[in-house]
C-alpha cells in the first residue's frame, strides 16, 4: 500500500511539473526564449516560503499541497 501512496506521489508531482511548464511556455511571448529555469525557481520559492512558515509555528509544510 505504500508503495502505491508513493508512486502515486511521484505521479502527481511529475504531473504538477510538466504543468508549470507547460504554462510557462504558454506565457512566454512569441519570439522570446523560454526560460527553463522558471519551473525550478517556483517551486523552490514555494518551497523556501513553506519551510519559513513551518518554522514559525505555521503546521505542517504539506497542509497546502
């Protein structure tokens, strides 16, 4: 059972993953580079910002996921 959990984890992160960039391309404008650095430095944004609540007594990191 728990390998399932975790598989479908790893699923629904892949998933999140190629949405991000997906609309990543999608906003960037015709003749313009996609930056595809964009995806990784969001989600290490949220990431950084989760933690820092955690810290200060904010619940768990993952109540918002």
């Amino acid at each position: 059972m728990r390998e399932a959990a975790a598989c479908l984890r790893n699923e629904i992160k892949r998933v999140k993953l190629l949405e991000l960039e997906f609309v990543n391309e999608a906003l960037t404008g015709a003749g313009e580079a996609v930056d595809t650095s964009a995806p990784k430095r969001v989600r290490a944004e949220v990431r950084a910002e989760k933690a820092e609540a955690f810290r200060k007594g904010g619940g768990s990191p993952l109540a918002e996921t």
